[in-house]
C-alpha cells in the first residue's frame, strides 16, 4: 500500500519546473506553520484526494467540484493531476476550498525541493506532508534518528518559506527497535518540534495494534494532523500485522536480501483478497473504530486539520464519490 502510494505521488505530484510561473501568491494558509490545537467541526471535515485518485487522475478541476458539492470545504493534494499551481489555486478559489497540506514523495523532496516548495507556496498549502517512506524506511534505532536529522535540515530549509514539513505514519513505523521504543517514538523524539509536525493514520494505527490516544498523551502536541480512516474485519488486519513486524525485524537482523526462486505460475490468478475478509479501509462509519472517544482528545493531540481517506475509494460499490459522501455524512452525525 505505501509502496503504491509513493509510486502515485512520483507519477502524479511533480509540475516540471519549467512550467512554474516565477512569484508566489501570498496565502493566509502559509501565514504560520504551528497554529494552536483546532477543535474539529462539521465545517472542518477534510479530504484526502488520494481517495479520489480515480477521478482526479481524469479531470482534477471536476473531481474538486464533486468533492466540494459533497459538503467538503478543506482537502489534502496527492498529485495535481497535470495542472500548474495557479490553475489549481484558481481552483480552490473558486469552490471556496482550502488546501493546508499536500502529500508530497520524499524522493521528490531530495531530487525537486525547490520546485515543490515553490508550488506549496503558490497553492497555499501550510505543511508539505511526507506520505511514506517507502523502501527507505529504517529498521533500527540508528536508521529512525539518521532519518530524524534529514527531516530537521530539510524542515530548516523550509520555514523561511512559512511552510512545515509533516510526516504520515503507517503501520510499519510501529515495529519495535529496541529499548522499549518503536521507530515512530525515536523519529517523533529526534525531530524538532518547531519545524516538523505529525499526521498520524488513525486507521492504520489501530491495524497496527496501537491506540492513538495513548501516543496523543506521549507526544502531547506533535501530532497536528490526522487521517481519519475506518477499517472492517480489524482483527483479521491486525493479526496479519503481527507477521509484517516479525518479518520486518528478520530482515532488520539480515538486511542482504536472499534470492528465493519465483513461484510457479498458476491456471489462472486468485480473486483479490476483500476487505471483509483481510480488515481493510472502508468509509468512516462503516467499519470497527470508535471515533468519538478519538475525536474527545483533539486538544492534547495538538490537531489543526484532519482529512477522511479511504484507500479503497476507486473500488467502492458506486464510486469513490459516493465512499466520501458516506463517510462525510458519518462525521457531520459524530460532530453534531
């Protein structure tokens, strides 16, 4: 899933340089990057696109229009589906939307920093969100804190832009490293908390077998941001969980890759595992996670936005409009 994920953004994200105009737009958005904590309301409620990625990899300015008539009034970018910034801006103008993060690659980051700087400023987003780190993802104790200092200098290179640099968590980032910690504690400790802030997904947390308001409490303020993300059949995700982090530390253990011969090819492919079978995201409302008792501690979490994301949108019986419009009605019940 995360693997996919940053293959989308490296695909979806990138405006060449070229086509930037020169000059940003100013933006209240960019205004500051460590607002106070934001209680969260109906008119709040924020969309991750990647749940839409169907339909903005078609028509981005429609699939905003959709998103907007559904009753979202705040989105998170994972891509810009080919448009320049100003066009996109022009945009979110438009429908009356605002954008306070995008989900940016990390390897765009290392090799394009300025020109994704550049069109965070001119959208108006206030944190550049890391959304996985894909194949780079420490497994040690000393990998998490090498990974700490290279989001310090580059959140450093940043701020005179009035932009944060965040961090999306997993599952995978709460395997054990040792001493009692788990690679999200050493990351979270080792970053400087005036320049990167946390998104934590509350969905895949809980797969992972964490509470989120236990780390609420632990790093009281740090997590500005979440995903808000259901999941069915819990335990069946959870329990395949377990045997990522176990395979995970043997290769922490041995880190040379053993060449395995490739299986034999079948009559025809199994039916793709379902949701309901493996646990996996569904709209809010419609899986096993209680919000509300979530929701309650917005204050020492430090939130300033949360977005629905439902990785399964595309696939959704009737569309990935209509996965959003149930987890949007499903929140307005929970807030009201």
């Amino acid at each position: 899933m995360t693997l996919n994920r940053r293959r989308f953004l490296e695909q979806t994200a990138g405006i060449a340089a070229g086509s930037v105009a020169l000059g940003a737009t100013g933006s209240p958005l960019a205004a500051t990057t460590m607002a106070a904590s934001v209680q969260p309301s109906v008119t709040s409620i924020g969309l991750q696109l990647y749940t839409v990625r169907d339909l903005t990899a078609t028509n981005i300015d429609q699939a905003l229009e959709g998103v907007a008539q559904v009753g979202y009034k705040v989105v998170e970018f994972a891509g810009y589906g080919n448009r320049t910034p100003e066009q996109i801006r022009a945009t979110l103008d438009r429908l009356k939307l605002t954008a306070p993060s995008t989900h940016i690659s990390l390897q765009l980051m290392r090799t394009d920093f300025d020109n994704q700087a550049h069109i965070a400023e001119v959208v108006g987003h206030k944190y550049i969100t890391i959304p996985s780190l894909g194949a780079d993802m420490p497994l040690t104790a000393d990998g998490w804190k090498k990974m700490a200092d290279e989001f310090n200098t580059m959140a450093a290179k940043l701020k005179p832009r009035k932009i944060g640099l965040g961090f999306h968590s997993h599952r995978d980032e709460f395997m054990a490293v040792g001493a009692g910690k788990k690679g999200m504690d050493i990351f979270i400790a080792g970053t400087d908390p005036t320049l990167v802030v946390f998104e934590i997904d509350l969905g895949w947390a809980r797969v992972a077998g964490e509470n989120p308001i236990d780390w609420f409490n632990r790093y009281s303020g740090r997590i500005k941001m979440w995903h808000v993300k259901d999941i069915v059949a819990l335990k069946a995700a959870q329990d395949g969980q377990v045997q990522t982090f176990k395979d995970l530390a043997a290769r922490a253990m041995n880190p040379t890759p053993v060449a395995t011969p490739a299986p034999a090819p079948t009559a025809a492919p199994a039916a793709a595992p379902t949701p309901a079978i493996t646990g996996g995201p569904v709209p809010v409302g419609a899986g096993e996670i209680d919000y509300k008792p979530i929701f309650a501690q917005w204050k020492v979490s430090g939130l300033e936005h949360f977005f629905v994301e439902q990785d399964s949108g595309p696939t959704w019986p009737g569309g990935s409009l209509v996965a959003i419009a149930t987890s949007y009605r499903n929140l307005v019940n929970l807030l009201t």
